[in-house]
C-alpha cells in the first residue's frame, strides 16, 4: 500500500514548494494542486539533498562520542558566563527560533540584522510602514512584469508560470536568462539603481503621467517628491548608469497606463545604500499608483512573520549578526549556519571563531564553520521533524510533516528541551503545542493555511499598521561610496573612493547550490573580451583580502563586472565586514576588485 504524505521544501528560498510523499523521501514529487509549486521541485530537493554527505556522528574535540556526551557537553559551555546564539538560514521552520527560549533564560545573546534582504525591508517600511507581501494571483494579473535585480530562473523558479504572456523587463547588470527572453533589458551599471528609479519618477513627472488620482488620497507629498526628482541632474545621471533618453522611453512605455508588477530581489540592495535604492523603487511605483490596486505592486521578500504572535519572540541582548566579533563570547552556538563562509569578511570572522573557547556548531553537513567547532551536534533535516515554514515570496504557510524516523541528529525541540531539563527550567511546553499556536493563527483557504495578514491586494485601504496612513516618498540620499557630486544639483562634494579600473563584484546566488549547502564552486566568471583565459588562475583582491578562482568566460557579464556565486570558497573574503546605513544588512556588493593572472 502506498502511504501518501505531504510536507513541504524548507529550505530558504522563495518557492517553499509543497511536497508529495509517495513511499519515502526517495519518492518524493511536486504537488500539483499547490498554487505556488506546480508540480515540479528542484534539482536542490530531486537531487543534491539526497547526495549531501550527512554529520551523523557527533564530536567533541575530534572524537566521536554519542549524543548525550555531546550534549552534556553543550551543557557544560553554556555554564560559562557568556554565550552568543548565531542562527543561519538553513533551514525556514519556525521551530529553529526555539533555541531563543533557552538562550533568554541562561542570560545569552542573540543577533540582529541580516545578512540577506534587511536593507530593502528597511526602506520598504520607510515608505509603506509595513512590508506585506503581495500575493501571487495579483503578479498573474499584471500586464508588464518587472524584474529588477532577481534571478528569477535561479532562486523562484516556480515564478515562471506566472510570468506567462507578460510583457518581460529586466533590470540587472548581467544578461541572465530571463533577461534574454525579456521584452526589455536594461544591462545596468551595478550599484545605481537608485538612479534608475529616480530618473524613472522624474520621466513620468515631465510628461505627466503620474496617477494624480490615487496620489490626492493615498500619497499627497508627491510635489515634494517632484522637488526631490528634480534635484538630480539627468545627463550625468545617465551615462553613469550607462543608458540613454532612447532606453529611458522604451522603458516608459512599459510602465505608464497599465498594470505593473516590479519584482525585486535582493541583487539591488547589498549595499550601505540598499534601503534607499528600495524606498525610490517604492516611490516610483508610488507615482504609478501602483499600490492597493490589482495587478500592480512590489514583490520583495516579505515579511512572513507579520500579523502572528511569535511564542519563540524573547528580549536578550543582541548583537549585530553581520558584524559580530565571536571572541568576545565564552561560548558560541551555531545553528543552522555556516558563518565562516557566509558572513562578510570572513578572513576576520574565521579568526574571531577560532578564539571562541566553546564554539558549538549545531547542523547538518559539514562546512568551514563546523570544521572549526569544539562540539559538532547533527540535526535532523526538515523530512526528519515536525515543524511550520511561513514564507517570503507568498502567503501561504505550511505544516512540516516527520515523512522519515532516523537516528541521526537531535531536532531543535528536542536540543532545547534537554537544555532545559539539564539547567532545571520550567515552562517549555509541548512542541505540539507550538506547532498548533502557529497554524491556528493562520487564515485558512481553500484547504491551505495562509498568513493572517493576508490581505487579496495590499495596501488596498493605505499605509501603515493600520492602514490609514500616507505613502512616504524618499526625500533624502546620502551615499558615502561613489562621488555623487556631479550628480545633484544641492549636495555637496564626497570623496570620490571608487577607481574606475577595478572590477564590481557580483555575487548572487548558484543554481546548484542552496547558499553553502550543496555543491561549492572555485571559479571567477568574467567577459572572454578581457582576454583571461578559461582555466586559468585569477587572484581577486579587494580592500579586505585576496582569493585565487579559476577563470570562466561569461559573454552575459558587462565588461567592468565579475560574477562569484555565493557557494564559491572564500567568496566572502572579498567582502567589507559593514552594515547598510539602514536595516543592519550585510553589504556583499560594496566592495571594488583587482585582479592579477596567477603565473605557473
Ligand atoms: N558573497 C555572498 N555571501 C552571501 C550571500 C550572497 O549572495 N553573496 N547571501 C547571503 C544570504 S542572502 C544568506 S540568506 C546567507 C545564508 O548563510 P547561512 O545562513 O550561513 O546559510 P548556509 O551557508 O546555507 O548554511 C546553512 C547550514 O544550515 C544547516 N542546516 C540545514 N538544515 C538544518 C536544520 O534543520 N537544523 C539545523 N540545526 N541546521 C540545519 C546546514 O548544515 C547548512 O550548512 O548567506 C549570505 N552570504
Ligand atoms: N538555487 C538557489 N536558490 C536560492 C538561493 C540559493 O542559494 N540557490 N538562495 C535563496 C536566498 S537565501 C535568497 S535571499 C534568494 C535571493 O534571490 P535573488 O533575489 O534572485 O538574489 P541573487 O541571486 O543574489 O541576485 C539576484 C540578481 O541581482 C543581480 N544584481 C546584482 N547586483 C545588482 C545591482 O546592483 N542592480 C541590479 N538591478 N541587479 C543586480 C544579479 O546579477 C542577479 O541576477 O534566493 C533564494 N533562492
Ligand atoms: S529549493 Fe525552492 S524551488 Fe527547490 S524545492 Fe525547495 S522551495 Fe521548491
Ligand atoms: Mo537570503
């Protein structure tokens, strides 16, 4: 008898995929009746999950010792008078946030920031107060979809359907796939997003466009808006992009009078400028009348976590995730995670981590960070435990269903309940019981949990917590990194810090690779024009540290421009150990490249 089974992907990603147990986690498909999935998975959840070399024994110094020496071991660090909680993403479920109740209790530290999409949430709740996702049915009804800064047939593939006979621009410095299919390319310069979105609004303002209308009721600053647009000058503005009037119009002609959806990824926002380059999208698509309306709207990564009451929510101390300095904690649990490859800088971040005394690495494959813990505790992966996954790229929310009983790893209830019982706490309750306090705060439709904020088209009513308030356009711009001087006609001079000659670094996503899990990557894609040849060994070097990849021809790539995935080793040493002027992101972009041919 085949005994059927369903759960869902929870890895981190936009899709959160629903998944179809047939008999076995070998036997696993798409289900087709799930609005989001349709039908099909990835190559990550067919394949590279079921390859991955598992940790299934647990170590302390080295040594493989069962799991209640390990544990007992855990125990023993948090002891000691400090302790830092480092969670990665690794896996979505709720119940990785868990452990906080634990870390609350013996006085430990948590972090802020991230290190992903915060400094676009920053700028989104800048102007709309809340950051509501919008759902997926409105992007079906758009007429032009916008692209902007996503690669969408890497990291949401289960976007295309949706995608289906709109009319296609795309806004991103590399000629991805989509780009190639798109109705309009714009191959933009990195880093100058904001202009684009500004030049955009003040096009619209010259010719009138802008919906007059829905700006009286819902976003009556938009004159000052228009004093702001006119504040940057266009010429200088647009060469520096690197586009024209011409590309300017074509543009135009895809925005004005119709139904858009911009999705935006996180590609435009690692930067210290992120939340304002998100807030100027918003204030574009605000002068569209693009909210509150169906078949308009912005698509970032939501905030899934909105309108439920977070049992796992406790107010330690936390420090900056991004930035953090492991060494000054006695002892440090990293969960779900790998750190040492995944924060910025991480020449500096490996260092801090081999000062810690009891670095705990809590995880399920080994990883730089996991090579360098003192005890290695295996998880159980998301097949193996019972859990809720919310999401950031749609409404629904699904329950994690324990499809497989192994006896490797330790899930994170069962991590903190031993933690709890070892220090004699009270009040865990049942980890039935969070499961259900989560699913009962959700709507339900059509047989599918979904977000309690759901809203069919946001922002319907207004802005804000409660959805009275005004639309806040962008009013100022502070940029540190380029010489914005020739750019506007009030601001003052900056020192200009970028040298044309170097080498932007783009570094997005892998398609065989879910962040550090899965496959891991050496080379440097770089246009053939440059006369590198393919093969050969590069050594990159930015202002923080050096890394040698191997090089490979990418004619997508602009010519000022090298593309690194994030999967590839030592990526990260490349990368500036700062924090995005607003949101606490990390800034994976602000960085400029040398690059030297390694001889022999
Ligand atoms: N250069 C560069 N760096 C980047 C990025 C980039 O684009 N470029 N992207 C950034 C972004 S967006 C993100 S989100 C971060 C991600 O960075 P991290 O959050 O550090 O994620 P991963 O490196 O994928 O590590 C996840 C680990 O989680 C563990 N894991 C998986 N499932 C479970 C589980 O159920 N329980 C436990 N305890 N552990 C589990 C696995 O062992 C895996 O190694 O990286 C950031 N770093
Ligand atoms: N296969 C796979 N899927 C994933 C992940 C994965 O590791 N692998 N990671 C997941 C995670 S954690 C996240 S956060 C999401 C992120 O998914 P995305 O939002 O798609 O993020 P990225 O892949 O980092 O980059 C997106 C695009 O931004 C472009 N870009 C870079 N710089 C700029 C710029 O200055 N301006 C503009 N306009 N575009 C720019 C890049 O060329 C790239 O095409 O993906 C998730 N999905
Ligand atoms: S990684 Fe993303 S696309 Fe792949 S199965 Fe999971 S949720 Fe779906
Ligand atoms: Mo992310």
């Amino acid at each position: 008898m085949i005994n059927e089974q369903t759960t869902v992907c929870a890895l981190d990603c936009y899709d959160a995929c629903k998944i179809v147990v047939k008999d076995g986690i070998d036997t696993i498909e798409g289900d087709t009746c799930h609005p989001v999935g349709n039908g099909a998975l990835c190559t990550l959840l067919n394949k590279s999950i079921h390859e991955a070399e598992r940790i299934e024994q647990p170590l302390v110094d080295g040594e493989a010792v069962s799991m209640e020496e390990a544990m007992e071991a855990v125990k023993k660090a948090f002891e000691k008078p400090t302790s830092l909680l480092w969670r990665g993403s690794g896996n979505m479920g709720v119940m990785q946030e868990i452990t906080n109740l634990f870390i609350e209790r013996v006085n430990g530290t948590l972090t802020h920031g991230s290190l992903c999409d915060g400094a676009g949430d920053a700028g989104i709740l800048e102007g709309r107060g809340l950051n509501r996702t919008l759902p997926l049915e409105q992007i079906k009804e758009a007429d032009t979809v916008v692209i902007w800064g996503r690669n969408v047939t890497v990291t949401n593939a289960h976007m295309m359907p949706f995608l289906a006979d709109k009319k296609i621009v795309v806004i991103d410095p590399v000629k991805t796939a989509i780009a190639k299919k798109a109705d309009f390319h714009l191959q933009i310069k990195p880093r100058t997003d904001y202009y684009l979105a500004i030049m955009l609004a003040r096009f619209i303002y010259m010719e009138d466009s802008q919906d007059t209308e829905w700006l009286e009721e819902f976003a009556p600053e938009y004159e000052d808006f228009y004093g702001f647009t006119q504040e940057h000058r266009i010429k200088p503005i647009l060469e520096y992009i690197g586009t024209d009037l011409g590309d300017m119009g074509r543009m135009l002609n895809y925005l004005r009078h119709q139904k858009v959806v911009f999705l935006v990824g996180t590609g435009v926002q690692k930067y210290s400028t992120g939340a304002s380059t998100l807030r100027a999208i918003d204030s574009l698509a605000a002068l569209l009348g693009l909210f509150g309306k169906e078949g308009c709207g912005i698509h970032y990564l939501g905030n899934s976590q909105l309108g439920f009451d977070n049992p796992f929510a406790v107010t330690c101390k936390t420090v900056s995730k991004v930035v953090t300095d492991f060494s000054e904690y006695d002892t440090v649990l990293v969960q779900g995670g790998n750190p040492a490859a995944s924060m910025p800088n991480s020449t500096r971040v490996c260092e801090s981590l081999d000062k810690v005394e009891n670095l705990i690495y809590f995880g399920l494959y080994e990883n730089e960070t996991s090579k360098k813990a003192k005890i290695v505790i295996p998880a159980k992966n998301f097949f193996e435990k019972e859990d809720v996954r919310l999401s950031y790229g749609h409404q629904y929310v699904h329950k994690l269903n324990k499809i497989t009983e192994t006896p490797i790893g330790i899930s994170e209830y069962d991590f903190t309940k031993y933690l709890f019982n070892a220090f004699n706490l009270e009040g865990l309750e049942s980890e039935a019981s969070y499961i259900e306090g989560w699913l009962s705060q959700c709507k339900k439709e059509k047989g599918e949990f979904i977000s309690p904020i759901y809203e069919k088209i946001p922002y319907a009513d207004g802005f804000g917590e409660e959805g009275d308030d005004e639309f806040e356009f962008i009013e100022d711009y502070d940029d540190d990194f380029i010489n914005t001087k020739r750019f506007t006609k009030v601001r003052t001079s900056k020192k200009n810090k970028i040298d044309d000659e170097k080498y932007w670094l783009l570094t997005p996503k892998s398609n065989k690779a879910l962040n550090t899990q899965f496959k891991r990557d050496n080379k440097v894609q770089i246009h053939p024009d440059k006369g590198y040849e393919e093969g050969s060994i590069l050594r990159l070097s930015s202002a923080y540290g050096t890394v040698e990849l191997e090089v490979k021809h990418n004619e997508n790539l602009r010519l000022d421009c090298l593309l690194v995935t994030n999967n590839t080793l030592g990526v990260n040493r490349l990368t500036p150990a700062i924090v995005s002027d607003e949101g606490e992101n990390a800034c994976y972009q602000e960085v400029k490249i040398e690059i030297e041919k390694v001889e022999g």
